[in-house]
C-alpha cells in the first residue's frame, strides 16, 4: 500500500560564539567542576549574545538545514518553531524566520512543549506532510534559555544552554512498512498535574513578568526514566522492533545520568547514544536537533539506519519518535 511518509532531506544547526565553562560558573556560584560533571555530565553550555535573541539563533539552524537539503526556501510551505523563550509573546517566531528566508506561502507556527518541543514540532509536521495538507516542512527547535535562568541559583544555572538545530522534511511516496524512509512512528503525551516540578514563575498572563526557571531535579529524574521508557516501550510494541535493532539513539540532551539509565532500560547499548550534553548542556528544545545535526554531520548517521528520538520536559510533557534515515 503506497503512503506519504515525512522524509528527513536535510539537517543543520546553529550554538552561539560564547562557551561558559563550570569554572567560570563556579566562579560566580558555589559549585565547582567536579560537582556538575558528576551529577550531569555537563562540562560547558553556549550562551546567545545580546543581539541572537531565538529567532536569530534559529534562523541560521534553519538556513544551514535547507543549504543542506539542496532546496530553495520557496519549496517549504510549512515552518514550526519549537521554543519556550520566544522573541515575543506574539507574533510567532517562526513567523520572524519565515519572513528572513523571504517565504511568504503557506503556514508558520510555533509550539510549547519545552524541552519536549521538537518532537511535538516533529509530529506536528509528520502529520500535514502525510495527509498531503503540506510538501515540505521545516521544523527547528531553537532556545535562549540563558534569558530565563537565576544566576544566583546553582540547582538550574548550570544546566541550561543556548542554541538552535533544525531539519528540512518533505512528502515522499512509501510503501507503508519498516523499510521506509521516513517518520515510522510517533507518540507525544502530556500530564499537567506535574506543573509546579519544572516551570518559569512568571509570565505575561499571570505576573506580567518574564520570570526564571524553577526545577525540583530528583523529582524530573525520576519521573524522566520512567516516562520516556514508557514511550519507546510503545514505539517498540506497535513495530515488533527492540532496543537492539536501533541504529542510533538520540535523547533529549538533559542530564547524562538521564540518558544513561534510559538507555539501560530500553535495552540500547551506550555506543549507539549520540551524546552532546557535555559540550551543549540542555538546550531544551534545540538538543534534540542539534545532535541530529551532528551526528549527521560526521557521518555516524547513514542513509537507511533506524534513529530513535525522545524527549522530556516541563507540564510534564514527553514523547518518542522513530525514523529511518
């Protein structure tokens, strides 16, 4: 049976100039190297300038995804950005960076999922593109959590990155089995009881406020490992696959410890995880796409090899998605 299927054609991404290091951190809160290495494998984050607000730092993830897709921007006529620190509370930033790539057709929106966003964004696409309401779609997760983070609080500050990975999709004819190119599956889930884990205390509809960053961490670890094997668990059930037929594994990059012990549970061996929270620390939105970005780069990812996604985040949010490349 011939179906459309979401096919990745290009990848890109885009980290600012300025790397922070844990000692300079450690210079402005009491925490030290050895501290963050070992709770999270974090050892430096980029950190936007003044004038990279997100749609600036998505906008160059995004033009790097469609050089390297080999197409005109006109092609594209559907755009979703994957953020939590937008320019403005409106208008979408992906209307600002459908406007710098001069489209001006079709449709550009964004999504709030936190750092669950670009799988959101990704099932989003997957489905316009399939049901033939869109022919190429760029999906971009893009973040500046810098801008929302206490400096003074050591538990969250040094986490948290900034940056911004994007991937170009279009509608190609399958045959509707595993041997596709293409989105295979997706599954997005939400849980709203569990606010007040992982949350900004501000906003403009409650404090008028912009607001930072809250995290109660042990509880999101635990809650983490468990929902994101949940989700691949059903990946696996609904496509007869297992942790050993995945090619390569690429979590949301939140916490090494976290992407460890995931690992563990779905039965995937370290070597096949694309690791980059050591050199990016958690761009929420943007890690997954970034390290997408970069394992496509080097070549680790190749054509045809199965690519396993999740990703958790604030609301609680959480989901998986399988492609094959």
């Amino acid at each position: 049976m011939s179906i459309l299927r979401s096919q990745v054609v290009g990848c890109g991404s885009f980290l600012p100039a300025r790397i922070v290091t844990n000692a300079e951190l450690a210079a402005r809160v009491d925490t030290s190297d050895e501290w963050i290495v070992q709770r999270t494998g974090i050892r430096q984050r980029h950190v936007a300038a003044d004038d990279e607000p997100t749609s600036v730092v998505g906008l160059k993830a995004a033009q790097a995804a469609i050089a390297d897709a080999g197409i005109d921007p006109s092609e594209i006529d559907l755009i979703i950005v994957a953020t939590a620190t937008p320019d403005h509370t409106f208008p979408a930033t992906a209307t600002q960076i459908q406007a710098a790539l001069g489209i001006t057709g079709g449709a550009a929106f964004d999504v709030q999922a936190v750092c669950s966003g670009f799988v959101f964004a990704l099932a989003t696409a997957d489905k316009f593109l399939t049901t033939g309401s869109a022919r190429a779609a760029l999906v971009i997760g893009a973040e500046t959590f810098s801008r929302i983070l206490d400096w003074e609080d050591r538990a969250t500050c040094v986490l948290f990155g900034d940056g911004a990975g994007a991937v170009v999709l279009k509608a190609v004819p399958g045959e509707g089995t595993l041997a596709d190119r293409g989105i295979l599956t997706t599954h997005i889930r939400s849980d709203g009881r569990h606010k007040d884990k992982l949350y900004v205390d501000g906003g403009a509809g409650s404090t008028k406020t912009v607001g930072f960053l809250r995290m109660e961490g042990k509880e999101v670890f635990r809650h983490a490992v468990t929902n994101l094997a949940e989700t691949v668990r059903h990946t696996f059930e609904q496509t007869g696959l297992t942790g050993a037929d995945i090619d390569w594994f690429v979590p949301h990059q939140a916490n090494r410890r976290i992407i460890d012990a995931t690992a563990d549970k779905l039965g995937i061996s370290h070597d096949n995880v694309v690791v980059t929270v050591d050199r990016h620390g958690n761009t929420s939105a943007a890690s997954i796409p970034l390290a997408l970005a970069e394992a496509h780069a080097d070549g680790r990812i190749k054509r045809g090899q199965l690519v396993l996604i999740e990703a958790m985040g604030g609301g609680f949010t959480w989901g998986s998605a399988l492609i094959r490349w």
